[in-house]
C-alpha cells in the first residue's frame, strides 16, 4: 500500500524543511514551486558572472539547519561551509559614524561607553531581558502549535514575564537613552518585517540568538543551503517540480483533497502544506465558501510587514573597506517608519542594508569585482505608487545615496544591474499586497493570533513560512516546518486514522 501523498506547495526555506521532515515520517511528498527553480524568496539570481542572493542572507541559528541534515542521516557540514562573521554588522549612522555590532562583549561595552557611558549598565540589563525572552520566547514557546486559546492562555505567564506588551523600541528605550543605542538594538526586527515601534519586545530574543550563536555566511550563498535541502530531499525521494503554480486548493466536505495548477492539471493528495504566502493562500487558492474565519475581509483588515525594494548590482573594482552586512541609516528613524508601516507613503529619504557577500566569499563575482544588493524598506502596495514607472528612478536616489558615503565613484564601475520591487513581491512571489514578510508580527498578530500552522478553515490544510507561526526570518520559517510535527501525525498513524 503507498504511503499517503503530501503536496508542498513553494519551496522556500519552510517549504523545502516542512517537505524533509515529512518525508522522514514515512510520507510521500511532492514539493510544487511557480518558479523556474528552488528557494523562493531565497531564489539565486546569476547575472554577467556575478551571483545574487534574492533574499535572506543572515544565517544566525545554524543548529536548526544541522538538525535538519542530522534528519536525513548527514552533517550540514558534509554539504555547506558556514563561516562565521564578525562584526555581524555595521550600523552606520547619518552622520557618518558607525556602531559595529559583534558578539564580543568587551568590544560591545567599548562602543556604547564611547557614546553613552551611562548607558553601558542598562545593556547589560538589555542582555539579560534578551536572554530571558530567548528561553521563553523561542525555545519554550516558539515552536508550540497554537491551536486553542488554552494554548494561548498557558502561554499568558510567560508572555507577561517577557512584557510582550511592550514594544521592542520601547524595550531597549527601558535600558538605554542614547538615540543611537536605541536604534542599534531596535532596528532586528526590521529583518523580520516588523515595526521596532510596534512589534512586541519579546524579539529583543534576536539580540540572545545573535550572541549565542553568532552571525554566519553560507559559502558559494544563500542558495547553497538551499541545494544542500534539495540533494536532502532528493535523496529522500521527494519530487520536486518547478514551473508549477498552483492557483487552486481543492476541498471536498471541507477537506483538502489535492491542488489544481495553472496549467489545469490536477493532482490528488491526502494533505496540502503551503509555503506560499499565508494570506494569498486563503484569499487566492481556497474558494470563499471553505473560509469562515480567514475571510477576504479579515485578511483586508489586517496589518502586513512593509515592502522592499533591492538592486542589485556588481562592480569592476573591489571596497574592500565594506564590510558584510551595513546598515546604512538616514536621517530619520521613527518618522521614515511611520511613513513605511503607518501612513504607507514613500518618502524622500530612505535607510538602507548594503550586502556585499565578496567581502568573505570572492567567488559570488568574477576575480576583482564586487557583488552587492542594497535593500531598503518601503511601503507595500497600499501606497499606490506605481513601481513600474518609478523604480528606476529610485534606484538613482540609491546610487547617489552610496556614491555619497560608502561607494565613492560607483557609477563608472557599474557592470551588472538587476531591480526587485515591491510589485515583484505581489507577481513574482505572489505576496499578498507585495508585503516581503506575510502579516506584521504586532502582538496580536502572534502566536495564537496569527494564521495558525493546521488551517482554521480546511482540514487537512496545513501552513509553513513567514505568514504563520512563529513568523518571518530563516529561524522562524524553519521553526513552522517543526511545528507541523505537533499538528500532522505519522504517515503510519495518518493511514490508521482514516481506515
């Protein structure tokens, strides 16, 4: 007798780690991806000998990734070489100062005494609030399937005990009041889609998962973990089908019973698993007579990340001053957020993450040149702005932007050029308002409030990814892929159960 099918569909991150683990439980699995290759929003882009990581290039729970291949019966290390960075980041700031951000902590107290002295005791305090919402907020809490309000309701203590009410800026404004010490340690949740003036403090748990395991680099990039999940998979058995969009989820007496892809071909299945974007899942791909509680118009109603917009781009000489990671910062930090995630308006300043991965890895661009994307938060679609028609415009505003502080003469050593903007987000990637990272992670729009990881609305349906439980970043997708152990049984069981 075959074992029972599941179709993944997307094979991000938390498509590709949801598709293994299943796999390892006896299931069958055929993962469904509408592009033309692996990743998702951690697609690889090869351009004029350069390549560019589409998306996520931060690794910082690398025992999540070897736990994974430990799944599959190898070592990460057998596939990808993790290079740890230091500093993690610099974050430099509009007056041309810069904070770099590492896990040593003598060089960290060194920093902030050379801003703020007084403010060297509150970061310690910041360290073990930090610690505490790590403990609670990501190992006790993070990959716990909230699926009743019990769950949310013994979860209540601990969320009390992390003041999660509070928001991470005012979090960090509790231990420190130097502007600039409160934008160093604020700014992580931007990496996640969240407003640090509106997210819950307890991601100051970002600061503990940084130290403890510091910041990492995956040689040849991104995308090398992602073939390293690939050969898992395949290995394993598991089809993987690309130029595969599906635009239908078909349920019968309120079960998913298999998808139905662009093309109209359909494909039967004991379960679905989505790793596409939560919310255009619900809207686009099950019809609204299966939804009761993921209506059209709670999903309107709800508060989604910010966009991006990202060129990237290489260069026929070297910066070799640049670090890894920058976060290159403008002259306004709350007022440009609020533009972003409350008044959804593109302002004229902008801040920026500079990524130049050949600063420890050469062989992303050809011998002597420099690969990089700048990336800046935006807002999504509800702006209106029409991205077709301004992009290149802003992508000037960016060049002059780093022509003027860290890439002096760039316009002369351009050779390669590529743009990704919040439409592409919306038709590429098929990302409800081109939102980059699903809902916001706003208390209320977390844990038990958030899309949970079995659907509210179908049985059998099941979401992985930044759009449910736990949330954005590669911990948090890789943590909804874990959360499905609690919610999907062994295919074993499965069988029994519908017997």
């Amino acid at each position: 007798m075959h074992a029972p099918l599941a179709i993944v569909i997307g094979s991000g991150f938390g498509g590709l780690a949801a598709a293994l683990r299943l796999a390892c439980r006896g299931w069958r699995v055929q993962v469904l991806e509408k592009l033309d290759a692996p990743g998702g929003r951690a697609y690889v882009f090869r351009q004029d000998g350069y390549t560019f990581d589409a998306g996520p290039t931060i690794v910082t729970a690398p025992f999540m990734l070897e736990e994974l291949w430990q799944l599959a019966g190898r070592r990460l290390a057998d596939d990808v070489t993790l290079r740890p960075l230091d500093p993690f980041y610099r974050v430099r700031f509009d007056d041309g100062t810069h904070f770099d951000y590492t896990n040593d902590p003598v060089a960290m107290e060194r920093q902030i005494a050379a801003i703020a002295p007084a403010d060297v005791a509150g970061y310690r305090r910041f360290v073990q609030h930090a610690e505490l919402c790590y403990r609670l907020g990501f190992e006790k809490l993070g990959g716990v399937a909230y699926e009743t309000v019990g769950d949310l309701l013994r979860a209540a203590p601990d969320l009390v005990r992390m003041g999660g009410w509070r928001s991470l800026h005012a979090e960090v404004a509790r231990h420190m009041r130097h502007p600039k010490l409160r934008t160093v340690f604020s700014l992580q949740s931007l990496l996640i889609g969240g407003n640090p003036f509106a997210v819950t403090g307890i991601y100051s748990l970002i600061n503990a998962l940084e130290r403890r395991y510091g910041v990492h680099w995956a040689m040849g990039g991104t995308g090398a973990l992602v073939r390293g999940l690939v050969g898992l998979l395949q290995h394993r058995g598991v089809a993987l089908r690309c130029n595969a969009e599906v635009r239908h989820i078909h349920v019968d007496n309120g079960r998913a019973t298999g998808v139905e892809l662009a093309g109209g071909e359909r494909i039967a299945a004991d379960i679905v698993v989505s790793n596409a974007d939560t919310a255009w899942t619900y809207r686009h791909l099950v019809a609204p007579e299966h939804r009761h509680h993921w209506t059209d118009r709670k999903l309107a109603r709800a508060r989604y990340s910010m966009s991006l917009f990202v060129w990237y781009f290489g260069s026929n000489r070297r910066y070799d001053e640049v670090p890894h990671h920058t976060m290159l910062l403008g002259p306004r930090y709350e007022g440009l957020l609020d533009d972003i995630f409350r008044r959804h308006r593109l302002a004229e300043d902008f801040s920026l993450y500079l990524h130049r991965p050949t600063a420890s890895d050469p062989g992303m661009a050809p011998p002597g040149h420099d690969a990089f994307y700048a990336l800046a938060p935006v807002p999504h679609l509800a702006s209106g702005d029409d991205w077709r028609a301004i992009g290149e415009h802003f992508r000037q505003r960016v060049q002059q932007r780093l022509e003027s502080t860290l890439l002096p003469g760039l316009a002369r050593h351009l050779t390669a050029s590529r743009l990704l903007t919040p439409q592409d987000f919306h038709d590429r990637l098929l990302s409800y308002q081109g939102a980059a990272f699903g809902m916001e992670p706003l208390l209320l729009q977390s844990a038990w409030f958030r899309p949970h990881n079995r659907s509210e609305d179908v049985e059998g349906l099941f979401m992985v990814g930044a759009g449910t439980h736990p949330g954005a970043g590669v911990p948090g997708v890789l943590m909804s892929a874990k959360a499905l152990d609690q919610v999907v049984p062994d295919a074993r069981d499965f069988v029994a159960q519908r017997r």
